[in-house]
C-alpha cells in the first residue's frame, strides 16, 4: 500500500493561515489503513487545528469528512458541489487524492495534510517499510523476491557493494543490506548462478525517468 | 597494450607495481593537488585522484588529476556512479581521455549520507560492474552505452576497480572481482587490509577462480597515524577490518607514526608473499609524506622511470619551472665560461707581467752593455785624441817619425775598427734580445687575441719596447753620422713593429697599412717586406670568412634554404646586397659598396637601388675613407632607443604649441609649430647596451622578407616594404625601408571633424587639390591618401563621375605618390575607382580599398593598369591570406598588394588589430609564408578623429583637445608601427610631424 | 453531510479521563471532600485504551486548561494493555501540543492503584499547580 505520513501541524497550518472554513478531507483507502488519513486521524488534525487557530487567536470552522477513496472519480462526485462552501479543502489521502481533487474540481482550493512516503508493508501496528520503488521493471524473478531499486542505498544491480557488515548497510546499521539477504536466498535455492552474471545496466524510463506514466488496458476502456 | 599508461606497463612488466591516493582539496587550491603530487613523484607509478572520497564535495578527479599529470606523475582518474548519469560520466570519460589521463578506476562511489551533502540525491544510474561494462564497451566496440558507434578517438583507459576482501558475505567477494573482471576491469585495488590472514584466504579463492591470470591485484595498505585512527577505523569504517595485534602495536608505540609507518611496510612485506598480488595500493590520504618513506622502506624503491609521458596540458607554473630551470642551466653555463675566461686573463696577465720583468731585465742587461760599449767607444776616443796629439808631434818631429805614425795610426785604425765593431755586435745582440723578447710576446699574443685586457698590456709594451732602445742606446757611429737617418729608421721599425702586433691582432688591413707605410719610407727594410707578405697572406685569408660571416658575399649567394624558391631567395639577396651597399656607402667604403652594388646587378641586372647606388658609389657620394687601423665607430644605432622619455618630452613642445595656437574662431593656416624636435638616437649597439650578453642568446633571424611595393611613379615615388626583420629589430635584420605617412585628406568637406584637427585645413577644405599641395607644401607630405567620402551610399552619395573627376584632378596636381580611398560601400567603390581610372589612363595610384566583395572587378582594373592596390579584410590573418591568395589567382602579383588588416584607434580596439598584424607578420617572416609578404597600410586617422576622446572639449580633467587627440593619433600609429604597418594614412600635422620624428629615431 | 462544532464551550478547567474500574469516585464525592477545585470535569471511560487523541484535543478545544488520563496501573489493566495504549496516545498528543506551541505538561498519564481516591486527588491538585504555573492557555 502507498504510506504516507501527516505533515507537521505547524506547516498545515501555515498553508491555512487565510483559510476561516475548512475541510478536512480523510480517505478509507490506504492512508486509513497506515492511519495517517482515516476518519481518526482526520478528527484529531481537525482538533488540533481548531486548538491551534484558538489559541492564535484566530478561531477556524473546521468540518470532517472521509471518502472510502479519494483516487477514483464516483467517491469524489459530491465534493464539486459540497466543497465550494469551504475556503479550502485539506486532504488527507496520499498525494493521488490530492492531485485527483485538483484534477477533478477545478473551483476548489485542495491542500495536502499528508507526506505521500513510499510504497510499503506494515511490518507491526505502527510500523511500515519500504518494498517496491515502482520502477516499472521488475527483477524479483532474479533477486529471489528482494528489491534491490527499492531496497538498497544505491539501488545495485550487481551485488553488495564493499560497505555491505554483517549483513546490514553501511548507511546505517538498522538497515538491512537487501543484497546480503538475496546473496543468501540464491545460494540457499542454488541459484547462486545468478549472483554470477552481470545484470545490464537499466532502462530508467518506467520508472519515471522517461516522463509522466500511464497505464491502459484496452478490454475495460468505455 | 591497452592504453600504454605507465601503470599497465609496470604490471605488465611483472614488476610489484605501487599505487598511491590523492585526496583532492575541498577548495579550489591548486598548489595542494601539485604539492601533494610533488611530494609522490617518483615513488609511486600512479595515484590514485579520488572522486569526492565518502561523498564530500571536493575539486573533481579529472581536475587535479590534470594537476597532477602536468606535475609529471600519472593519474589514476577515479569515477563514482554517486554523482553523475551515463551522460555525465561518458562525457566527462572523453574529456578525460582528451586530456591524457590513462587509468580509470570504476567505482559505485560512497553514499551520500556520509557527506556533507546528506540531502543530495544519488544518481546511481549504475552501479561499478556496469560502469566498467560501459566505458569498456566505449573502448573495445567503439560504442556509446546507447549503441551509437564512437567515429574516431575512442577513449582508452587502463580500467581498474575495488575489491573489498572484509566486506560481507566473505564467499561472494572473489565472485564480485570475477565479475568486474568480466566487465573490464584489469587491475583491482583493495580495501585497507590489516588482517592478512583474512586477505590470504581471499587471494586463496581469487586463485581458485582463476582471476590472478586475469588480473592484477593491487593490495590496499594504509600506515594508521595513531591509535585514535585506527579505532576509529575499527569502528566506523564499514568493511575495514583492523586487528587487534595493530591496535596493541600502535598503543605500545613510543612514536605512534613511526609505528603506522613500520606495520604498513610490514603489510606489505607479508601480501607481497602472497600469490597473485601485482602490487600495493598505499593510501595515505593527507600523509602523503609517509609514502616515499614506507615504499623505500618496502624494499620498493626505486620505482621505474616512466617511458613515455607527456601531459597534454602543462601548467603555466611547470613550464615556468622547465623555463627557469633552463635559464638557470644556461646561466651556470655562462658563469662557468666567465669564471675559465677570468682565469685564462689572469693567467696571461702574470705571464705578461713575467715576460715585462724577463725583457726589463734584458733591457737593462743591454743598457749596460751599451754603457760599456759607451765607455770603450770614450776610452778610444781619448785614445784616437792621444796618437792625434802624438802623431802632430811626430809630424812636426824628425823623419823617423813617418814610420811611427804610419805604423801608430796603423795600430790606432785596428784598434778602433775592433772598438767600434765590439759596440755595434753589442747593439746588434741587445736588438736580436728585443726581438726574441717581441717574439715571445707575439707567441702569447697569438695565444690571447681575444683577451682585451692583455692585448692591450701587450701592445703597449710591444711599443715601448720598438722605441726604447732607440732612445736610450744611440750608436755612436751612427749618430755621429746621419742624426735624420736615424729617426727615418727608428719610424720604420717603429711602423714594422706595429704593423706585426695588428697583424697579431687579426687585423691584417692595418697591417698591411702600416707596413706599406714603413716601406714607403724606406723601400728595402726587409722586415716591413716581409711583414707586408704576410699581412697580404693573411688578409687574403681572413677577408672571405670576414665577408662570408657578414652580409655581403663576394662570389655568388649562399645556396637557397629549404623552403624558398630560388627566386625569392635572389630577390632577398638583391634586398640584402642592395642595403650592405648603401650601408658601406654611408660608412664612405666606396669599394666595398661598389662591389655590393655591382653583385646586387649581377643577380638582378634592372634593380633600380643598386643602379642608383653604383651610380651615387662611382661618383664618390662618400664621406672620406677613415684610417683602417681606427676601430669602426658605429655611426648609427643599431636599436632604436628606448623611446620612454623622449616620447615623453616632446608632447611637452606640442602643448605649449597648442596654447600658442590660434583661436578658436579664426581659421587660418597654421603652419608654425609643426615641426617636431629629433629624438636622441642610441649610439650603443644592443649588444653593449645589453651588457655583454652574447648576441645569439636576443637575436633571431628571419628567413623570410616583405616585398617591396612601390607607390607613384618618378622621384617622389616611394618603395615601402623590404624588411627581413620583425619591425625595427635592426640589430638582427634589415629594414632597409623606413615606414611612410600619407596625409589623409578628403574629397568634400568633413562634417564631423573636431576644431583642434579642421582648423588646420578649413581654408582648402572646398578643393581637394589645395588640400593636397597645402600638405605637401605646407606639412612636407610624402604621400596622399584621398578618401572618397562623398560617394557613400548612405551620406552624400555624390555621383561617382563627380568624385572621379575630383580625384583626377588631385592625381593630376600633385607629384607625390596617391592613395585612393573609396567610401568602403564595395558596389559604388568599384564603379568610382574604374572611373577614375578611366580617366587617368595608367598613371600610377593606388586604389583601395579592395574587399572579398569587389575585388574582382577592381583587381582586373588594376591588373590591366599595374596599379597597386590596397587589399582590406576585416582583423583576420586568414581572412586577409585569402584575400591575397584570391588577387594573385586574379593574376596580380603580390608586388602590387598592400594589405589592410583593418584597424581600430587605441582604446578602440588596437590590440585585436596589433595581434593580428603581428601574427600576420610573424608567419611572412618567420614561416616563409608568401601570400602574407605584403606591406601593411594603416588608415588611422579617420578611426582617431571619430573617437569620443578626440572630440570632447578641453577641460581640466580631459585635458587639452589639441593636444590629447594629437597624442592620441601619434600612439595609434606608434602601435601600428610596431606591430609592423609600413604606411600610415594620418591626419593632423602634428601627430604625423611627432611620428615621423619617432620613425627617424628609430630607424 | 456536515456539521460545523460549536467553538463556544462551557468551561470545564481540568478535564479527567478515568477507567471505569479504577475508581467509582464522582465528581461530588470528591468536591464534598473540599479537595477538588470547582472546574473539574470527570469523563469515565471503560477503558483508558478506548482514549482517542482527538478526545484529548476535544477537551482542550471544550476550554479545559489542563487534561489528564487515570489509568490502571500497568499489571492491573482489565484489557492487559488499555492503559499503556492511553499512555502512548497521551504521548502522542503532548507531540501535538508541543507542534501548536502548547506545553505538553497541560496534559499528562496517570497511574491509579484501583479503587484508591487519593492518588486521583493528587493528581488533579498536580495539574493544578501545572496550570497555575503555565498560566491560562484560553483568553476567554
């Protein structure tokens, strides 16, 4: 799922310091499930923010609302209309939402509560990592289902780079080294031929370098 | 061979190869990278530039390993994925391999969060077994990472990269190198080993895999400077291993360094054991002092000179430093000559002083020989007296007394006869004693001709010597009998004598002078015959290798020098012969000038000069022939004068000449205070100016010539060109011409001329041929250039008949050369110019200005008249080469071309102009490049007069209009006088009066 | 769709969070004892683990000038872990504040043995003095 995390109140409300009727926008979709944009963490941002604008002296009306998405265009149909009544909108689903809104209601001032982070698990409540960099051109067949784009400092194609102790990175000793892990796995599954050969250097166009990306499927297009 | 760099082929050589690591500085510092390297040279076969070493931002690799290539050390360019994409780095790959760096060591690079830039983004585009696949791809298949082929110059790089023997998992590092292997690389430099146990069984699967056939393995040491550092290492270095043993060992050191220093040589001493290691990686970044000290403790010293090296770029302070070094050499040299010539002098000084004291002594010997000869010579006068006496006595006594006075004055005649001849054997054996003591002296004197200072001891003495014995020891007989004979003969010996120390001079002219001097008073004295035969001998010897040494040859011309045509080479010497003749004509040695002129006519039968100078030679037109024997005093400097404070005074004249001047509402005709006083000339050669410095080390010859380009026709023509020297480098070539004004006048009233400059022409501004006569006859002017300013197109655009007709009338009411200067619009230049010469048929001007644009149809006009032509290009010494070679391919020589480089006044450009004069200049004399072998015309004062500066009005801060546009038309053409022009087109008389007054004291 | 909150709020000066289990005191019972100030408002919960940070801000924005959760005591928690949840949501919010500019002292976790009165007491006269040393956080 995507992660986000929210910005610091201080920031959101700085981007709402002209704003005297606000929306704060949550979404049931991903940001709900790594509670970073759910009905709960819309209630207590509203909170704060009205604490905050009270307490500045600048008292806000504030309303909550939660769509089950922000990233498909039917969830979004009431707020062309509904949005107009607030000086601004504060999304707090990931970066999709809020540029889905813009896209989508052109007359409503949309504003990011969120950090839109990465593409990640939920390894325990709390607690998300990195997996996918969605680069557009998978080698978990070669890997043995370990990112190296995503999962290594320098994203390697070849193998563990010299810093590589223990089996953590040399960035940090939290962090695993992914290219220790599948160094292991391939050996583990004889496939340490693999290890063996130089992966080509990449084609860095799907994964965003070659421009804005767009997937269609033909079969479900109206 | 893959890139030849020394580094590939000390390894390929299989001697244990060091490598060394230079950090470059975190500033822009040059002198750290060249000091470091300095301090590397020659113990080390490459270092290692790091390329921002754990992502700090640094000087970039390629830079300082420039640095360190023009420092004569070879770089081992390292390249990191961190920072740059495949277009960065390949790029930044031809750069490197345009610029002669060999090596490359193909890195990921650290991440950047160890940097100081944690909130950068890492490229990474690739990591290092791609970027070796890559740059090898680039070299071996010619290819760009894309596929698109590399045309030409590949980049060739000896490829390198890192293995980490402690880094994780151990079983899959020999698998990594086997990798960069196969992607290229052919030397892998480790991490820092400490623990040789662990890298031994590294090396152990590296053998096993096979890659030590491969690959060269350099082992990474570093010398750990104190505990602290290597803990540190320890702790925070990720995948360095340091052992425990070292950090006992450092901490139980009394001198920390000196301990790193002693276990890394013992690292090296162990992995050196270990098979399949090539050599050792020493990197002591920021102690780069410990590495001579750790390969020689190493047993790794000397390291092989590198075989071919040459950095591409050499630092301006490295050629400085060659330059120095060379001067210094050179110095040295030349005080090691002066300290042997000192002693030689010294040595000659004490030999002569030997001799003087052996002659003085000799001389007193005789003297007192003399004295006694003196004294027999009186005691037989008394005697004589005494028989006289006796015999009267015995005359006036009995018969008996006719047999005693027979037989008394029979024994009285013995007597004296032998008296007599005793005195003169004395006098004869004390001259042969003087002569042998001249003979010793003649011997070193031949022995130390060139010793100015004994020579002069000598001759001094030799004359003393000559007259002495003739003053102190006069025979009684001889003064007795004929006192006039006697100082006939001492002047002849005296002459003799002279004339063999001159003939010991080399001088054998003044030898032969003083001989045939001597024999003219006395006809028969051997010794000034013999003497005159041998000065004949010697002057018939020294006089051709006199002659061949200078500028005249006497029999044919020296074979023609590769690169000229013979015809040119003849053209030169003609030039040559021509101005030796004039010189000599000058000095007054008619013969000698005869004998140039006539060799001049036997190469070149209708030269002009030399007719002329024969002419003017047999006529005599010479000042009286000086004595031989004087030393020649140069009767002209042969270096202008260092201008400085003369140029310097005479604006003074000019400005008290400016106030003098008439007001401004008046326009009469100002003649008074033109005239400029002579500049001082320098009497001194260089070569005694320059203080003795030998004449080979400032002169340089040119091989090539200007021709010579003639303007107007009779006696007022005037040759220009004929130089084969830079601009008045006369100490080391001929100018045989001085450099030309022409006033500049125009062929309708100037608009826009400021007071200061009209006010001297207003009264004929209507009437150009006034114009022109009032600057011949009023200013003295040599030459006119008329500028047909009323026809431009985009001014008056006066018809080109009327500007025709005017201008025919100017060439027809003057005799002095003319210059016709069309309005510079090529179209209405080329229809004026015909016209003109339309109208005046074949007379002799010279029209301009000829551009790419027109010079077609003008050069045919010109072609069909013999006129010259000026040939303008815009401030380019191709541009202007093309245009000549474009006119002779029309089918006019280059005789006729006067080139135009286009110029600007000072402040306005005249160094663009003055470069390419020169350059131009330059490749004519130096290059023997023909099509540039033309004389330049400068018209500057139209580009003065129009610059702001001559047209604000006096003021206190400004200064003087007059006397600043003068002055500012004066240095513009002083500029262009010394960047080679030959003619100045000018305007105010004042600023042509001060340049033709430079040009007098110059040439 | 919506509903604009009221930002006028009776003023409750201290606001409690309690457990259910861990004390039945009322809010009477303890003014009765002259121990609790006049402004006290307690909110029972059945679990402190139920708290929501945005129940906390609530408070604040309802006009309390200091708030503060009873919980059990770590090993006595009905649910296990209810207290230890309400402590990191205390936690959380005191972030909050302190990002508003808020002293993070204006609200705190207590731990109450079950069924003692007297820690609650010393609590609230705790966050008194709190509030007395912080000052009024609302101008009204």
């Amino acid at each position: 799922m995507i992660i986000a995390e929210q910005k610091p109140l201080d920031e959101i409300l700085e981007m709402i310091s002209g704003v005297e009727r606000l929306l704060v926008l949550g979404c049931r979709g991903c940001v709900a499930v790594c509670s970073a944009g759910g009905d709960k963490e819309v209630g207590a941002l509203a909170s704060a923010l009205r604490l905050g604008r009270k307490k500045a002296g600048k008292p806000i009306e504030i309303d909550e609302e939660t769509y089950v998405r922000q990233c498909d265009p039917e969830y979004l149909e009431p707020l062309e209309e509904d949005g107009k009544r607030y000086d601004a909108v504060l999304s707090m689903a990931c970066g999709v939402g809020v540029n889905f809104i813009a896209d989508r209601c052109p007359g409503i001032n949309v504003l990011p509560a969120l950090n839109t982070t990465f593409y990640g698990a939920n390894l325990s409540s709390g607690e998300w990592a990195e997996m996918c960099a969605g680069c557009g051109a998978c080698v978990l067949h070669l890997t043995g289902g370990l990112c190296p784009v995503a999962r290594c400092a320098k994203s390697l194609s070849n193998g563990p780079c010299g810093g590589s102790v223990g089996g953590r990175c040399e960035i940090n000793k939290d962090v695993p080294c992914i290219w220790h892990q599948i160094c292991e796995k391939l050996t583990s599954r004889k496939q340490h031929q693999l290890l063996r050969e130089i992966v080509p250097i990449r084609d860095w166009r799907p994964s965003g370098h070659g421009g804005p990306r767009r997937r269609i499927r033909e079969d479900l297009l109206p | 061979m893959i890139s030849g760099s020394n580094l590939e082929q000390v390894l390929i050589s299989g001697e244990f190869a060091v490598t060394g690591e230079l950090g470059p500085p975190q500033n822009g510092n040059f002198d750290v990278v060249r000091d470091k390297a300095r301090i590397l040279r020659g113990h080390v076969d490459a270092v290692n530039i790091t390329d921002c070493q754990t992502a700090i931002v640094r000087m970039s690799s390629l830079a300082a390993g420039l640095i360190v290539l023009a420092e004569g050390v070879e770089p081992v360019m390292q390249m990191t994925c961190r920072d740059r994409n495949r277009i960065g780095i390949q790029s930044d790959i031809l750069g490197a391999s345009a610029l002669g760096i060999k090596n490359l060591l193909c890195l990921t690079g650290d991440h950047q969060k160890f940097g100081n830039h944690p909130q950068a983004k890492g490229v990474f585009d690739m990591d290092s077994i791609q970027l070796l696949d890559m740059v090898k791809a680039m070299r071996d298949d010619k290819k760009f990472q894309c596929g698109d082929e590399i045309k030409s110059h590949e980049p060739r790089f000896f490829l390198g990269a890192a293995a980490n023997p402690f880094a994780d998992p151990f079983k899959y590092r020999p698998i990594r190198v086997a990798k960069k292997v196969k992607a290229g690389a052919s030397f892998i430099q480790t991490q820092i080993i400490y623990n040789v146990e662990k890298f031994a069984r590294f090396m152990e699967i590296v053998r096993d895999l096979g890659l030590n056939e491969k690959v060269y393995i350099l082992a990474g040491v570093t010398p750990p400077k104190s505990v602290g550092m290597a803990r540190y290492m320890k702790k925070f270095v990720p995948g360095l291993d340091v052992t425990d043993e070292v950090i006992e060992r450092l901490k139980g050191a009394k001198d920390p360094k000196e301990e790193g220093i002693s276990i890394c040589v013992d690292i090296i001493k162990q992995v050196r054991e270990i098979p399949g290691v090539a050599g050792v990686h020493i990197m002591a970044i920021e102690w780069e002092q410990a590495v001579p000290e750790i390969v020689s403790l190493a047993g790794l010293s000397p390291r092989p000179m590198p075989k071919t090296f040459e950095p591409r770029l050499r630092s301006s302070e490295a050629i400085d430093l060659i330059v120095s070094k060379a001067m210094k050499d050179a110095k040295a040299e030349a005080e090691k000559a002066l300290e042997q010539a000192k002693a030689e002098a010294q040595a000659s000084r004490d030999l002569v002083l030997k001799e003087k004291g052996k002659i003085s002594s000799e001389v007193s010997n005789l003297k007192r020989r003399v004295e006694e000869a003196k004294a027999i010579a009186v005691r037989k006068e008394s005697e004589i007296g005494r028989l006289t006496r006796e015999l009267a006595k015995n005359r006036a006594g009995q018969g008996h007394v006719r047999t005693v006075r027979r037989s008394a004055s029979g024994d009285a005649g013995k007597t004296l006869s032998s008296h007599d001849s005793s005195a003169l054997i004395s006098l004869r054996s004390g001259l042969e004693a003087l002569r042998k003591g001249l003979g010793i002296n003649e011997d070193q004197l031949e022995a130390l001709k060139r010793l100015f200072e004994a020579e002069s001891l000598l001759s001094s003495g030799a004359d003393e010597r000559v007259t002495a014995p003739f003053d102190r020891s006069p025979a009684p007989g001889e003064r007795l009998e004929k006192p006039e004979a006697e100082s006939r003969h001492r002047e002849v010996v005296s002459l003799a004598a002279k004339g063999n120390v001159l003939l010991h001079k080399n001088d054998a002219a003044g030898a032969i002078d003083a001989f045939e001097r001597a024999l003219a008073i006395e006809p028969e004295d051997k010794k000034a015959r013999e003497g005159l035969k041998k000065a004949k001998e010697a002057f018939e010897i020294a006089e051709p290798s006199e002659e061949a040494a200078g500028p005249v040859v006497p029999e044919g011309i020296p074979p023609c020098p590769e690169g000229l045509s013979p015809e040119d080479w003849q053209r030169k010497w003609v030039i040559r012969l021509v101005a030796t003749g004039n010189v000599h004509l000058h000095k007054g040695e008619v013969d000698k000038a005869l004998n140039a002129f006539k060799l001049a006519l036997e190469l070149q039968p209708d030269d002009k000069r030399a007719k002329t100078g024969l002419l003017k030679a047999d006529s005599g037109e010479a000042a009286p022939v000086p004595a031989p024997a004087e030393p020649e005093v140069p009767e002209r400097a042969e270096v202008p004068s260092a201008p400085g404070p003369e140029i310097a005074k005479v604006p003074e004249g000019v400005k008290t000449e400016a106030k003098k001047g008439p007001p401004v509402t008046v326009a009469p005709t100002v003649t008074e205070g033109i005239s400029v006083p002579e500049l001082p000339k320098e009497t001194r050669t260089l070569f005694e100016r320059a203080d003795s410095i030998q004449e080979n080390l400032f002169t340089e010859s040119c091989t090539g010539a200007i021709r010579e380009v003639c303007l107007g026709e009779g006696e007022k023509a005037v040759t220009l060109g004929g130089a084969s020297t830079l601009p008045f480098h006369i100490f080391e070539g001929d100018m045989p011409r001085a450099p030309q004004v022409a006033f500049g006048i125009l062929d309708s009233e100037p608009e826009d001329w400021p007071d200061v400059l009209s006010r001297y022409y207003s009264d004929v501004f209507s009437d150009p041929v006034a114009w022109a006569r009032k600057c011949i006859d009023h200013y003295g002017a040599k030459a006119i250039c008329l500028s047909l300013v009323s026809t431009d197109p985009n001014g008056m655009n006066r018809p080109s008949s009327e500007a025709a007709g005017k201008a025919r009338s100017v060439i027809e009411g003057i005799d002095v050369p003319l210059i016709l200067w069309g309005c510079g619009n090529a179209e209405k230049d080329t229809e004026t110019l015909r016209e003109v010469t339309g109208l005046v048929g074949n007379r002799k001007v010279c029209m301009g200005p000829l551009s790419d644009a027109n010079y077609r149809s003008l050069g045919a006009t010109a072609m069909a008249f013999h006129l010259p032509v000026v040939a303008s290009s815009p401030i380019d010494v191709n541009l202007a080469k093309q245009l000549n070679i474009l006119l002779e391919n029309l089918g006019l020589s280059l005789d006729q071309i006067l080139m135009d480089p286009s110029i600007g006044a000072i402040g306005y450009g005249i160094e663009y102009s003055y470069s390419v004069m020169e350059r131009i200049r330059l490749a004519a004399l130096t290059q023997q490049d023909e099509k540039l072998q033309v004389p330049f015309i400068c018209n500057l004062g139209r580009e003065v007069w129009k610059t702001k500066e001559c047209r604000l009005p006096s003021d206190a801060h400004m200064g003087d209009q007059e006397r600043r546009g003068v002055l500012m038309e004066a240095i513009t053409a002083s500029t262009l006088l010394l960047a080679g022009g030959e003619l100045m087109v000018m305007t105010h008389p004042k600023a042509i009066a001060l340049t033709e007054a430079l040009i007098k004291g110059m040439v | 769709m919506s509903r604009l909150k009221n930002n006028s709020c009776q003023v409750g000066k201290i606001v409690v969070f309690c457990c259910n289990y861990t004390t039945s005191v009322s809010t009477d019972t303890l003014r009765e004892a002259g121990l609790i100030p006049e402004n006290l408002d307690v909110k029972k919960l059945p679990c402190t683990g139920r708290i929501e940070v945005s129940a906390l801000l609530d408070a604040f924005e309802q006009g309390a000038e200091a708030v503060f959760v009873a919980g059990c005591r770590s090993d006595e928690c009905h649910n296990l872990s209810g207290s230890r949840r309400a402590e990191k949501r205390v936690g959380y919010t005191k972030r909050l504040l302190e990002e508003l500019d808020i002293d993070p002292d204006r609200v705190e976790m207590f731990f109450v043995h079950r069924g003692e009165t007297q820690p609650i007491v010393d609590a609230v006269r705790e966050m008194t003095t709190r509030i007395a040393k912080l000052g009024q956080l609302h101008s009204i």
